[in-house]
C-alpha cells in the first residue's frame, strides 16, 4: 500500500471528532488524503476550522480534498457556490468534485439539479474562482466517474438528447469509449 484515502463527513457532522489522538493515528499511518463533504457554506464553521488546526498542529497535514452533490436549493445558486468553494479554498481544501445527483437515490426529483443547469452555473464561476479552487463536475455511471463538459450543448462525446416521452438524458463516452446512457433531471 503506497496511499491511503479516507472519506468523511465527520468535519461537518461532528468535527469535535477529529482530536489530537485520532491525528496522532492518521499521522502514525501515514493517511495520504482525506476527502471531506461539505454542501454549503454554513457547513464551514469554526469548529472545523479548529479541528482542521489540529492537523497543522501536530505537523501532519495530509491532502484535504473535497466532494458535494450539487443540490437545488442548497448550493446550486452562484452566489452559494462561490462562497462554498472560496471557503473551502482558504482553510486549504481543494473542492475536487462537484456531483450531479445519483439517479437511483432517494430525493432526486426534488434535490437533483439538470446536467445543463450545473454546468451553466460552473461556466458562470469559471472565471471567478481560482482554477486550483474549481471543482470536476462529474457523475457517476454504472460504467465509472464521467466528467460533465461545461459547454452548452455538450461536446462530441458528450450528448444532451430527450427520450420518446421528451425525458432528458445524456449519452457519452465512457473512459472504455463506449457510448452509454445516463438519465438527466427534468
């Protein structure tokens, strides 16, 4: 084993969690990354910040990434994402993904946000946000992760289309290069 990765929620749900003894065992392990979840900027209190401190503390500071599900009428306004994605930046987490709402979770009709709609608000951001700060919008497909392009009408391997019932989906390229299916949010 040359990395090890762990993910949380524990800085946002209970970052009185994270005390010097479970850094000094992370350290003793030689965690490589933490991938923690936040999803708003309220998230961003100053209990994670000194639960973040504690890590700087003791010299060990592991690559703190971070991933979200867009989600309507949580962070899916540009003035939310900003202050997410700044917020994260300054205690030195890097927003690594931005997700598109799983189709088969509980709750996607009303909290999933249209493929279009996010990558319209992540063209919008583009410009606004450093780029180490700006997130991979992706979602997740039976066949592996895929990168949403931010373009308007998608790209050549990646397709906005409607079914017989005008239901939208894309169609793309998977990394194998086959072309699969996956149900957009109407």
């Amino acid at each position: 084993i040359k990395t090890l990765r762990l993910n949380t929620r524990a800085f946002s749900f209970c970052p009185q969690r994270i005390t010097p003894n479970l850094v000094s065992i992370l350290s003793k392990h030689k965690v490589t990354g933490i991938e923690v979840h936040f999803c708003h900027s309220r998230e961003l209190t100053q209990e994670v910040d000194t639960a973040l401190s504690l890590f700087d503390q003791s010299s060990f500071r592991p690559l703190f990434v971070s991933r979200a599900p867009l989600l309507a009428g949580v962070n899916d306004s540009e003035s939310e994402l900003t202050k997410l994605l700044l917020g994260l930046y300054e205690r030195r987490i890097t927003p690594y993904y931005l997700f598109h709402f799983f189709p088969d979770m509980l709750g996607r009709k009303s909290m999933g946000v249209p493929l279009r709609k996010g990558a319209e608000l992540l063209r919008k951001l583009r410009r606004k946000i450093p780029g180490v700060a700006f997130p991979r919008y992706t979602l997740f497909h039976p066949t592996g992760k895929q990168d949403i392009p931010l373009s308007e009408n998608g790209t050549d391997d990646f397709l906005y289309e409607t079914d017989e019932k005008q239901k939208p989906y894309v169609r793309f390229k998977n990394w194998k290069g086959n072309w699969v299916t996956y149900p957009d949010i109407d």
